[in-house]
C-alpha cells in the first residue's frame, strides 16, 4: 500500500427530527440528491447512485458494504465528520452504531466540523439553524469524554500512537492552542498517548495557517477551495462582464475539471515543524444543495483524477509509513458532487483507481 488514504464521510443519509422541523418529514442528503436538475447544456444532474442505491445509513448491511468497497479498493478509513454544538449532536447515530456494534472493522477516526448549521442545502444561506459556539472548558471537557470512548476503539486510526481528531474549521476556535492543551491534558489522564490534531486550511497561497502556532500537529488543504481561488483570480479580468452575466442569467460557477487538477495541487512547505497531508477531489458539484450560486466543475474523468491521485502519492511517497497520509474528500457527498461511491454513470471506475494507484500491482 502506497499510503494510508483516508475519505471523509457524511452520515446525512437518515431522518432526523430536526432535519424534519426544518426541511420537512424524511428530508435526508438524497432529497437534494433526487430533485437536482441540470442548470446548464451538457450538465450532469440528477446524479443516480449505483450498487449501493439510495441507501439508509441506519442499515448495519448498507454500512458494511460500504467498509467492504473501501477496503478493496485502498481506502485505509473513513473520517466521520461530528457535529457538536455546545452539548448538542447532530446525525451522530451511524457512527455511534459503527462503534457500538464493533462493526464493520474498517478503521476510522473523527472529523469536527465545527461551522454553524444554515439553509445553504436549501438555498438559503443565510438562515441560521444550529449556531456553533464555544462556551469555554466545561464545555470542551464535556465534547472530549463524549468522543474519548472511540479513541480507546482498536479500529481507531492513529499517527505516533495518538488517535487523530481533525478539525474543519480550527481558526474559527477562539482560543485553539488552549483549547488543544486542555484536551492533549485529558487525553493523558484518560490514559492516551495524547491526541494528533489535524487542520484546514483555505488560504494557503495568502495567508497559509502555521498549525503549531495553534497547538496542532498537521494541516490539510481545503483542496476546492483553493484551486476555486486561485481559478477565479485567474479570471478577474472577465469577472464584472461574468457577473452582469450572472445577474441577467443566473446560472453555476463553472469550471473545467482538468483546469482544476492543474490548479488545485499544494507544494509541501519547506522546512516546516508540522506534518502536511494533501488531499484529492473526484468531483465537485454543489448545485443540488445551493443551484445557480453553486461551483460545477464539468468534464470531470476517473483518468483526470488518476493523475491528481497520482501527484498526492508521490507528494507522500519519502515519509515514514505512519505519516503517508492522503485525505479523499469524499466518499458519500453526493449533494456536493465528490463522492467514491458508485454511481450510475460511471460504476466503480473511481474505486478502481483508487484500488491501482494506492495498492499498485496485484
């Protein structure tokens, strides 16, 4: 195995009440998912799921079959994403069976993500739903013994001996360094080695974020949002012609995914004291959930995400086995359009990417 790849995965695939209250009853990922219509000539929507259906991830056979096509295919683990909101969890119930139930023994860890909750799926952006706040050390200490038991879990993937814990968001944290040292204090009493925090970061062509100055160990770059700024810098002298345009025919940012590609790759710092992972992109396509203010990327291949699979590889390729980290982003958002799984258009052809470039030869 080549590297230890990593997909982020989104257990928005089952009611809740208040996805009900807000969306109306049984609103899940896929409701967006079915209604989507092409915004544009030659655009791909609806995308229809493959093998796996229109799956609910209540179902302990959908979860399994999951951990199997990941597992074939080269995918070490999935990063769960987990909402905490001040004592509140969202969707936490796929993960919380996963980790109960001792199945499927796929490795995994937990990913933050630690943004409000607004209309955006709906197109409205600017309703607020759930607020994420950070009331302070109770509240911290709370969030960590709620999360500590799937630390201790054998499946629980870990660099240096410690369990990782990403964060979406650590700059929005008001204090992250105290926040990180109170939890690494816990994790010790809790008898851990510690915990290994990873981050995002968008801005890493401006303003790049130096993880250790927050207490953390590593960084990942939000990969679409970079390349989308550095493609749309690159446009600036078309952009009050493209937005007239807009205006008169409201319709996606679209870009090439080639151009993508060509765009969206992060040189590894240079003699930094962190650890830098790279992350790839099989797609994207978020106009099910935001429609003519979504970014579309077209003429997306598995071959064009070969190569960008490829570059992160070999980015990794020099390390030590523990730290030859890759994040996919993702395996099941399909609402967003970058997902592993296997669709109609397609099948497995993702996957079997995947499969000849992380596991190389049979």
């Amino acid at each position: 195995m080549k590297a230890r790849a990593i997909a982020f995965y989104l257990p928005q695939y089952h009611p809740i009440p208040e996805n009900d209250r807000w969306w109306g009853e049984g609103f899940t990922e896929w409701t967006n998912v079915r209604k989507a219509n092409p915004l544009f000539r030659g655009h791909l929507q609806p995308r229809v799921p493959g093998s796996l259906g229109y799956y609910s991830l209540l179902s302990p056979a959908t979860r399994q079959a999951q951990a199997e096509l990941a597992a074939l295919h080269g995918v070490e683990g999935f990063c769960y994403w987990h909402y905490w909101f001040a004592g509140k969890r969202l969707l936490e119930r796929p993960f919380e069976e996963v980790l109960h139930s001792g199945q499927p023994a796929l490795p995994f860890c937990l990913g933050w993500a630690n943004e409000s909750w607004t209309g955006i799926w709906h197109g409205a952006p600017n309703r607020l739903l759930m607020e994420q706040t950070y009331p302070g050390s109770a509240d911290e200490e709370r969030h960590f013994h709620t999360v500590a038991e799937a630390f201790f879990d054998e499946r629980y993937l870990t660099v240096d001996g410690k369990p990782v814990f990403y964060v979406y968001k650590p700059q929005q944290i008001p204090d992250p360094c105290r926040f990180v040292e109170h939890w690494q204090t816990l994790a010790i009493k809790a008898g851990l080695q510690g915990i290994y925090f990873i981050g995002e970061d968008v801005y890493i062509d401006e303003s790049p974020w130096n993880p250790t100055t927050s207490g953390f160990d590593a960084v990942v770059p939000n990969t679409p949002g970079v390349a989308f700024l550095r493609l749309a810098k690159k446009r600036t002298p078309r952009r009050l012609l493209s937005l007239i345009r807009r205006k008169l025919f409201p319709r996606p940012y679209v870009f090439d995914y080639e151009e993508f590609v060509e765009n969206c790759f992060v040189e590894e710092p240079a003699e930094v004291n962190y650890d830098f992972f790279p992350s790839v992109l099989p797609n994207w396509d978020n106009s099910p959930r935001s429609g003519t203010n979504a970014k579309v990327l077209v003429d997306a291949t598995p071959q064009l995400f070969r190569r960008q699979l490829s570059k992160a590889l070999n980015q990794v390729a020099h390390r030590e086995k523990d730290k030859r980290l890759i994040f996919i982003k993702s395996w099941n958002e399909w609402a967003e359009g970058n997902f592993l799984e296997p669709d109609e258009l397609y099948g497995n052809a993702y996957l079997e990417v995947c499969r000849d470039e992380i596991l190389g030869p049979p």
